[in-house]
C-alpha cells in the first residue's frame, strides 16, 4: 500500500494543479441556461464501474438521452479470462442497450475502453491513455466501488477510498475537466439517524489509517477491524464515509457533486420498467422469497424501506453533473438521494407486494409455495428459521442423499443466512435524510429536462414498481421467460397438494399416536365423530324435506 499513501500526500501537497476547463457553453445564445442534453454535447465523459450495475445504466442513459455525447471513456479491468473489450462490447449486447441500438446502430463508436485496474499505482492506465484523458475530458462520473459489506478493510480502503484519491489526483492533470461526480451511499452515514446534505467528519483521519495498515498483517486487521468501523455496520459504509472526506478535500481545486443514493432497485420507467442485473440489497432477498427458500427474515414491518430506482438516481447524476459544470459551486454539494422523507413505503408494505406479486408471476421451479414474513422479533424469527427453514432443508437434503444426489439444501440456507444477516442492520431501523439540493436541483431544470431526466419521486407508484421489479428479477437476473408462467403455477398447485398431504398425514400420525395412549383423546375424538354425523342426517333430512 506504499504507493496509495505517497497518492494521498502528493494530493494533498499540491497547489490548484488544476486549472478547471472554461467551455462558454454555459448559456445559450439568448443567456438562457442550456438544456442537459445541450450541455453533453461534444462533451468527453469518464466514467468508473461502467461494468457495474449503475454504471451500465449510466452509459445507456447518456447515450440515449444526450445523443450528441462526443466520447465515453471507460476505465474498465479485464475479468475473469475476458478481455476489457470483450467485457465492453458483451456489456454492449446485453438488453438494457436495445433503446439505445434502434436510435443509433452505431453507438459503440462512442465508447472507448480504457484499461485500468483501480487498486494498482496510478491506476494502472497506460501513460499514453493519461495523455488522452488529460488533454480531452470534461467530465467523471465516478462509480466504481466494492460493495460487499463483508469485504476485508485493507481492500474496501484500496478501491473505495485510495483509488478515489488516485482519480482525483488524475482528476487535477485534466486541462478540461468541469466537473467530478462521486458516487457515495445515503448510508456513509448510518451511524446517525438524521443526516444532512452535508459531509461529516470522518471517522478517523484517512491517511493515519492507511498509515498504520500499511505494516500489518491482514490477520490483525481482521481481529481489530470491528473496532475500527465502531458503530458502522460493515466496511463498506465505513470506507465511503473516509471517500467522501477524501473527495471534499479536493473541493478547493475541482468542481464537485457528491451522490448519495440509499437502495437502488430495478428501473422504474427507463429504459424500461424493473430492468435489475443482480443479487444485491433487495433484489436478492426478493429472489430467494419468491422461490420459496426464504420465509423469514429480521426487518421492522413500520420503518421505512428506503429504495430508489436506478433511473431515478441516474437521471439525478446527469443531472447534477450538468449543474456541478455550469454553476461551479464553491463547496462540494451533496445530494441526498432517497424517497423516505418524500414517497415513504414500509417494509410490511414491500414484503406484502412481493409475495402478490410472485404469486400472480411465479418463479420457475420453486422450492416451496412463497410465503415469507419479516418480524422485528428476534426470537421469532429464530423459531421460524428452524421450522421452516432448517428442518426442510434437512428432509430435503435427506430425500437428495437417499436418491443419490449431493446435498445442497443446507449449504444454500447457509449462505442465505449470512447474507440476510449481513441485510438486517438495513431493514430494522430508519434514517431521515434531508433532501434539499436534489429539490433544488429539480427547481433549476427546464420543463423538458424535467421529463427527460425525471427523478421525482413523488410520482412514483410503490405497487407498480415492485410489481415490475419482481418480474425484472424473473426476466433480467434468473433470465426465465414469462411464457412459462402457467407452468410455474402449476408446479406451485402441485408444491400445494404435497403440502396438504404432508399436514394431513402429520395430523394423523399424532392423532394416532394420541389416541392410543390417552382414553380422554379417545373420548373427544368420538364425540366429535358423533357430532358430525347428527349434523350430516340433519342436513340431510331438512333438504329432503325442502324438496
Ligand atoms: C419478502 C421480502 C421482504 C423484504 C425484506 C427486506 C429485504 C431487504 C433488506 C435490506 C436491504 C438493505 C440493503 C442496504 C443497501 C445499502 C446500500 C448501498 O449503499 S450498497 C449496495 C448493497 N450492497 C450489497 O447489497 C452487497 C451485499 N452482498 C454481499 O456483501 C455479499 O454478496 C454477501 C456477503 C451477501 C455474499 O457473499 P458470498 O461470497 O457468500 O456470495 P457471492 O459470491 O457474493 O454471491 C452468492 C451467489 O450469488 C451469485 N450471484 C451474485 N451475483 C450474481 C449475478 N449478478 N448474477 C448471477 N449470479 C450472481 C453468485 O454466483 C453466488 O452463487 P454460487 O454460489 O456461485 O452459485
Ligand atoms: N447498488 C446499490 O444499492 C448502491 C450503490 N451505491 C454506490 O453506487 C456505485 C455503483 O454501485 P453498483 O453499480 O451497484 O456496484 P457494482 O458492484 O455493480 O459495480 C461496481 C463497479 O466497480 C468496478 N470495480 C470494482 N473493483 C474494481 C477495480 N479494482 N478496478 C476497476 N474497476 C473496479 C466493477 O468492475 P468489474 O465489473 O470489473 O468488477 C464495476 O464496474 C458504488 O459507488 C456504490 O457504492 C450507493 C448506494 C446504493
């Protein structure tokens, strides 16, 4: 980590080393404000993560909506055994681009890879690809993050916060850059209950830590990591609350707008509604309740379940990337990204929408009937692990076993848990955010640019979108057709009789079991028999009287 800590000192050693590009595009012809898409016009944008979730949206976004982008630069690793340009133009084929294919077939001539791996010294870009970026671009959009909330420190320090620190410095090389745009959570600062649009201080002071990690052995970081974070829940909020510090810092010489989104779930309109592309936050959870594996989870039914589309905050993104280029503020100005203080939903009211909804368009072979409920109760939710999560997986491990197969049921709830586990910090308490800049962003946007870039959340309908977002999961991330639904509820009516069987036969082997070692069982069993019958031949005989 040697050359991360000179990053960080050469950061803060040097003067304004950036002069900040002056375009004189900032007004039209009659000083009117241009329109956002009139502002990326001949623009040459970089973006980070471009591979990841948000990041593609990002990139489809802009060239769907500002079609006269110059050149998207994307910093992209190569993975496993793919080729960067491999990665890029699989990324291009994938059906989030089809909007964007039938306006313009030739958009690819557009992007331009750029090789990079963001945890190496000065990011592993070529000198020659430093030189292009430094002489052409306008604008970063910085995305790229690990946000695995069980990743080791040492790591989550190296991409979240160093590598931020290394684009910056890179950042400050641009002879046109207007403006820099970090990507933060609404949850860097979890530790609080009421958070403002505004950068706190930092935990500990970022270069101390990186200091003091240098020397030592990832083992000890391991062991003194949870006093580290205090009263962060993982290492992922602890680091980008350290980003955000390391980014303010750079305020002086750089034009900068920090985003913090909280959930971001599947699109709502754009390009099309419920587009999702993988297990994280909710999507997962949602995965694992409509195939029937998950039936409980820790969550409080009345705190607010702080999600946001991804278009939602993507449109913001533009959006404030544009205001951050034209206004030039004098402070970073933070955007608070949520819909809890303007459209709130709770998570009783998710888990209810999301069971209607994979009932109505049922995953493919599921593994039980869905039917999941969140409790705040932590030893009813330990019950109901046991009943309905560990004791099926343990039958049905030993129905794999005695047909020869391998066992995986267990190891599958295994994992669940962990994942849940790490979730639930999320899901059982709220937070307030102020969100006056994104109003405020929202009162600068023209009319047009306010359709085209909609990010109001107050039009949002929550059992619209999660309707679409269940049916997203079931398209997009498990990549099963919709043609197949009536087959999906028939193997659910099927999961149905085996279920009633199963009750029946489990009733009456305790009844039997009863009844042979108690007379007063006997007793009531035949009483009621009796009952039934007087019951039968009265109804019998009063319809045959009727007739
Ligand atoms: C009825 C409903 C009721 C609702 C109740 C409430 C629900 C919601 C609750 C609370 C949401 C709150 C969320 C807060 C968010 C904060 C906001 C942000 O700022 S950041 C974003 C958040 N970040 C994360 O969500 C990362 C979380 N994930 C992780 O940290 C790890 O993934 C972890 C620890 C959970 C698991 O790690 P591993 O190493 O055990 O597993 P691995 O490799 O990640 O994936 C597991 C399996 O999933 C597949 N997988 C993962 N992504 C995939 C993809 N995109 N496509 C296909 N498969 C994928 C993998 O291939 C693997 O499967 P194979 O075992 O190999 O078969
Ligand atoms: N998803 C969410 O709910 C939320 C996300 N955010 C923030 O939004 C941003 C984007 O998140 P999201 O799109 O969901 O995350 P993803 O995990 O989907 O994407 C992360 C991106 O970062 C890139 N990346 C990771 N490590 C490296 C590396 N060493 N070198 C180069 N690139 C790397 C990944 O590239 P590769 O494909 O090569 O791995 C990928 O493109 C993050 O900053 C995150 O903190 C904030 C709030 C909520």
């Amino acid at each position: 980590m040697c050359y991360l800590r000179s990053c960080i000192v050469k950061a803060g050693g040097t003067g304004r080393a950036t002069q900040m590009g002056k375009t004189g595009e900032e007004t039209g012809a009659d000083g009117s404000m241009v329109s956002i898409a009139d502002y990326y016009a001949g623009k040459n944008v970089l973006i980070t993560g471009a591979t990841g979730f948000m990041g593609k949206v990002l990139v489809e976004k802009l060239l769907r909506s500002c079609p006269e982008v110059q050149t998207l630069y994307l910093l992209v690793r190569p993975k496993a055994g793919q080729s960067m340009h491999e990665r890029v133009s699989d990324m291009m084929k994938c059906k989030l681009f089809d909007r964007v294919r039938e306006d313009n077939p030739d958009f690819h001539q557009k992007i331009v890879p750029i090789s990079s791996e963001l945890t190496q010294p000065a990011l592993a870009i070529s000198p020659e690809d430093v030189e292009r970026l430094t002489s052409c671009v306008n604008i970063i959009f910085h995305c790229a993050a690990t946000i695995r909330f069980d990743e080791p420190l040492k790591h989550a320090l190296q991409l979240n916060v160093m590598a931020t620190q290394q684009l910056l410095n890179l950042a400050q090389q641009m002879h046109h850059l207007q403006a820099f745009i970090h990507i933060s959570t609404a949850y860097a600062n979890c530790n609080r209950r009421h958070i403002d649009e505004i950068i706190y201080p930092p935990p500990v002071e970022p270069k101390k830590l990186i200091d003091s990690l240098e020397w030592m052995e990832d083992s000890i970081v391991r062991d003194i990591t949870p006093r580290l974070i205090g009263d962060r829940p993982n290492t992922y909020t602890y680091t980008k609350a350290l980003a955000e510090c390391v980014v303010q810092r750079e305020s002086s010489k750089l034009s900068i707008g920090i985003i913090r989104p909280s959930i971001v779930g599947a699109s709502w309109q754009e390009p099309f509604p419920g587009w999702i592309d993988n297990f994280n936050g909710p999507s997962g959870v949602f995965i694992a309740a409509g195939k029937g594996i998950l039936r409980t989870m820790r969550a409080n039914n009345d705190a607010v379940a702080d999600l946001i589309p991804v278009d939602v905050v993507i449109n913001l993104t533009l959006a404030a990337g544009w205001y951050t280029a034209v206004h030039r503020p004098k402070a970073a100005l933070v955007y608070n990204c949520t819909t809890g203080g303007i459209n709130p939903f709770h998570w009783g009211e998710i888990e209810h929408h999301v069971m209607s909804s994979f009932k109505r368009n049922p995953l493919e072979q599921a593994f039980r009937r869905p039917n999941a409920n969140i409790t705040s109760n932590y030893l009813m939710n330990q019950y109901w692990i046991l009943v309905s999560h560990k004791f099926p997986a343990l039958i049905y491990d030993l129905y794999l076993r005695l047909s020869g197969q391998k066992p995986q049921m267990m190891r599958i709830f295994n994992r669940l848990h962990k994942a849940i586990g790490l979730l639930e910090y999320f899901s059982s308490q709220d937070w307030e955010w102020n969100s006056e800049n994104m109003n405020m962003l929202m009162s600068h946007l023209s009319p047009e640019d306010r359709k085209t870039f909609n990010f109001d959340v107050r039009q949002l309908n929550w059992p619209e979108y999660i309707e679409n977002y269940c049916i997203g999961t079931k398209k997009y991330v498990l990549n099963e057709d919709m043609s197949d639904i009536p087959a999906a509820k028939q193997h659910l009516r099927k999961l149905r009789n085996i279920r009633y069987t199963f009750n029946t036969l489990l009733l009456v082997f305790i009844w039997r079991v009863f009844i042979a070692r108690s007379q007063m069982a006997r007793n009531i069993w035949y009483f009621v028999v009796s009952l039934c019958f007087k019951f039968l031949s009265y109804f019998r005989a009063s319809s045959t009287l009727t007739n």
